[in-house]
C-alpha cells in the first residue's frame, strides 16, 4: 500500500436486501507498515467488533486488538504479538484473564484473521494472483472460527484456502472498480464466499456468502 489513508464503510446485507449491520475502516499506510482500523456492528445479534491490526509493509502480521461486545457489554478483548515462531495471546475473555496463552508457528504466519471484512480482504495478499482456479491452502491464525467470530474465542490455527478468479470490473454504492475476484474457503464443510477488492490494492468492495444467506458492499470510500 502507498503512503496515505483510506476510510470507508461496508453495509451488511440480508437475503432479502434488509441492512443488518455496518463496518467503519481506515487503512493507513507508510513506507514501513500498515495499519487496520475497523468498527463493526452486527444489529441482528446484538455484536460490536472493535479491531486494530498493524502489518509490515509486505502485509505481514505484528500485533492485532480485538474487542467483542454483546449488548453493549464486553464478551472478548484479546491482544495478538505476532512473533517468528509464535503468536502469543493476553486479554479477557468471558470475565477471565487470559496470559501468555501461545500459539506455535511452524512458519512465519502470514495472516491473521480478527473477521473485520477489510481484514478479510487483506489476505489476498497472502494468496496472489498465480495459478487462478486453484484453491490454495494458506496458514493463518485468528481469533474464532465461528461465522461471527464470536464463538470458542482465543488464539486457534486455522487454514484458510484461497482462490484468484480473475479481474472484473464491479459496481457498488461506492462507485465502479476494477477488481480482482477471489474465492475464500474457511472450513472445508462450508461453501465457498465470492470477495471482490480493488485491483490496485486490497481495499474490500464485495463479499457474498450463502452459507449466512448473506451480501456485504463497500458503500463509503475516502481517500487522502
């Protein structure tokens, strides 16, 4: 990403076009890292996602902040340091402290997933653009592996398998973009969800998801 800032917001869609939730975010770049700033609200279950991700300037994972509230009361807030050969995890969780609970790395991770849909995007990075159609298995770690990211929350090793489609152009409430077409694959059990970011960066424009019978658009975006 080039130096600068970007913000925008995604609306949550139901099936039948009803808005059920709302994402806010800010990409902020420089030469030597990157950060992810993002607030979600999910008003059908009642969830507040409040998440901040910093990556190097390759897109690889430092540290990451999650915050999860249900009712306005805090279920989750979870601190990820992203080191060579671990993730280490500190925070509370469902009224008790969590420290040093450590995930091991086999490799350096390359992703990690705090389920804000402008993180979802960011791993395209990951995945590329080689070998399009092939369903290619990336290492990550991430918070939860529940659709909401609300379920079994802490640090859990997941393989997310990734797909480039090839380039489109799409329109959504924000505009027209050139885009690069991914499929995204979190559990081998579910259907795959189409995700849609702009072709000259990962800036996140669509996903549609039938497994939650579900669209999400990029309604907002600023650019300074």
């Amino acid at each position: 990403m080039r130096a600068g800032h970007i913000s925008g917001r995604i609306q949550y869609l139901a099936g039948d076009g009803r808005e059920t939730g709302r994402e806010r975010f800010e990409l902020i770049g420089s030469p030597a890292d990157v950060t992810l700033r993002a607030f979600c609200e999910m008003d059908d279950v009642a969830l507040t996602r409040d998440v901040t991700l910093a990556m190097d300037a390759q897109w690889r994972p430092l540290d990451g902040f999650c915050r999860i509230s249900r009712h306005g009361a805090r279920e989750a807030a979870l601190w990820f340091d992203v080191g060579a050969h671990d993730v280490v995890l500190n925070g509370w969780i469902g009224g008790a402290r969590v420290e040093q609970a450590r995930l091991a790395l086999a490799e350096p991770l390359a992703y990690l997933g705090l389920h804000p849909l402008q993180g979802d995007a960011l791993i395209v990075n990951a995945r590329g653009t080689d070998q399009p159609g092939v369903f290619v298995p990336i290492a990550c770690a991430t918070n939860s592996i529940s659709p909401d990211g609300d379920e079994a929350v802490g640090v859990r090793p997941v393989t997310i398998e990734v797909a480039y489609l090839g380039e489109e152009r799409i329109d959504v409430p924000a505009g027209s973009f050139a885009a690069r077409h991914y499929a995204l694959r979190w559990d081998p059990s579910w259907p795959a969800a189409d995700l849609w970011v702009r072709a000259e960066d990962c800036v996140f424009l669509k996903l549609d998801w039938s497994h939650v019978d579900a669209s999400y658009v990029l309604a907002e975006l600023t650019e300074a």
